[in-house]
C-alpha cells in the first residue's frame, strides 16, 4: 500500500513537472513569440525572458531584426518598348506577429505573396516610365512610388517596410545587342560629321592661308620691282655720272660686266685673241694706241 501512494506521488511529480515544463517559454531578445492555442493566435509577446502559458498553447517565434524579401528577376517592357531585366528586394520588420499569422500563415507562404505584389507595384511603376529614366535622378520618382505602394499594403500583414531597392535593371541579351549597335551607329554617324566638319574648316583655313599667301608675295614682289626700279635707276645715273667723268672707266665697267655674264661656269668660248672682246686682258688700260700716245709725250721723248 506505502509502495503504492509512492508511485503514485511520483507519478504526480512527473506530471506536475511536465505541466510546468510546457507551461513556460523563453524569448530570445532577437526574437518575438507567439502563442498559438489548438492552432489559432491567442497572445503575443515581444519582451525577452522566461513567461508562462497555458500547457496546451504552443509558442512560435518570428524574427524581431530587419528582414529581406529578395523575389527572383523580372523582364519589364518600358514605355519606350524597351525590355529591361529588374531584380527588386524589401526590408521589413515584423511588427505583429498574429496579424503576420492570419495573414500570410508560414514566412514561405509570406515570401510567395508578398514578393508577387513586390513584383506587381515595380512591373507598374517601371513600365511607365523610359529606359533614360531609369538611368536619371527619375529613377528615385519611381522608387519612392513603389516604396509607397508597398506601406500601403504591409498593414495587412503586420509588417512595416524600411526600404524597397532596385538592385540591378540589366538588358536582355537581344536588347543590349540592338542598343549597342544603336549606339554604335550614332557614334560613327557622328564621327562623319566631326570628320566632314574638320575637313570642311581646313578646307576654308588651307585657302585662307593661300589667299593671303597670294596677296604677301604679290605684294613683296611690287616691292621687291620698285625697289629693283629705284636701284637700276640709281645705278644708271651714278654710271652716266661716271660715263661723264672718265669714258675709259665706263667702257672698262661695261666689259667686267660681260665678261662676267659670258664667262661662266663650263663655259667655252672659240675666239681671235686680238678680238675687241678681250682688248682689256691684253692691255690693262684698254686702249693700245692710248697707251703709245702717251708714251710719245713723256719727256724723255
């Protein structure tokens, strides 16, 4: 009998244990609990530390830091036709969880959802706008948009959204292809011009230059003539003023001038050597009768 109340005591120390085992839970402080009871929400506890609940309540826990909603690429058709390849992602915090668990039931299920309306907000947003302005301060317009769009309906799942980013707006291969050869024809049409244009411009500098090229040796040369022109006069007046004075040493000018223009370089000359041409190498004064002339009325005579 003494045995028997011992067993029975201590089957009641198992179950009093076991009932206050399953009635006390722990809250992690990075984490927030909530009580489920056959199933359905019944409490919520965000403070950390060890609290007590019903035995036949079950506690789930969610997440209190910064989540990321990170939903898979997709091609968007802009408003110009141009498709782009659009890789979206979303901070959130639970802040309810029995709202997050009536609404979405697992973070899967919440995942799946919610990155479809993720999806949908930036698909409508990004596809009214152009391919430059998604390349321009305008894309900051269209992530505001979107980032409001999203608030608006975290409400339903006990969530608020801290950020929505675009990471990445990639052209499909064909349209990257297409842009480039786009791009690249604008540059070599451009380059035509540029090209065309320069030519253009050292055409009209090249005949500039040779106009006034033209006009300074025409110009130089009416100076270079007249200045020849007062030489050649003033040449023939000094040698008329020396023709004046002494006819032998004018005769004797004229002749160093022909012999320089006759005698020069390779020049070969078939000739009497008592030709008139060369009366001066034969008798230094010029004149062989001058010079017997004179000899006849020197005083020894």
């Amino acid at each position: 009998m003494t045995n028997l109340r011992y067993i029975i005591a201590g089957i009641a120390v198992i179950v009093l244990g076991l009932f206050a085992f399953s009635s006390v839970y722990t809250v992690h402080e990075t984490k927030q609990a909530l009580i489920l009871e056959f199933g359905q929400p019944r409490d919520e506890e965000t403070d950390p530390g060890l609290h007590f609940k019903l035995p036949w309540q079950s506690a789930t826990y969610y997440d209190k830091r910064v989540l990321s909603l990170d939903p898979p690429a997709q091609e968007i058709i802009l408003s110009d036709q141009k498709r782009i390849n659009v890789d979206a992602f979303v901070r959130y915090l639970i802040v309810s969880p029995k709202q997050f668990r009536l609404r979405a039931n697992t973070e899967a299920n919440f995942v799946d959802i919610f990155g479809r309306i993720l999806n949908s907000a930036v698909r409508a947003e990004v596809g009214r706008v152009l391919l430059a302005d998604m390349l321009s301060n305008k894309r900051d317009d269209v992530m505001a948009r979107i980032t409001a769009e999203l608030k608006r309906q975290s409400t339903d799942f006990g969530i608020v959204v801290v950020d929505v980013r675009i990471g990445r707006t990639d052209l499909p291969p064909t349209t990257s292809e297409s842009v480039y050869n786009r791009m690249r024809s604008q540059r070599v049409a451009q380059a035509s011009k540029l090209r065309a244009e320069g030519a253009e411009i050292k055409a009209r500098i090249q005949a500039e230059a040779d106009r006034e090229r033209t006009v300074l040796l025409a110009e130089a040369q009416r100076k270079a003539q007249i200045l020849r022109g007062e030489g050649e006069g003033k040449q023939t007046r000094i040698l008329n003023a020396a023709f004046g004075r002494d006819p032998e040493f004018f005769a004797f000018y004229r002749s160093m001038e022909a012999y320089g223009a006759a005698l020069g370089d390779g020049t070969t000359m078939v000739l009497s050597p008592d030709s008139e041409f060369f009366r001066f190498f034969n008798d230094l004064p010029g004149d062989s009768k001058r010079g017997q002339s004179e000899i006849d009325k020197s005083p020894s005579n």
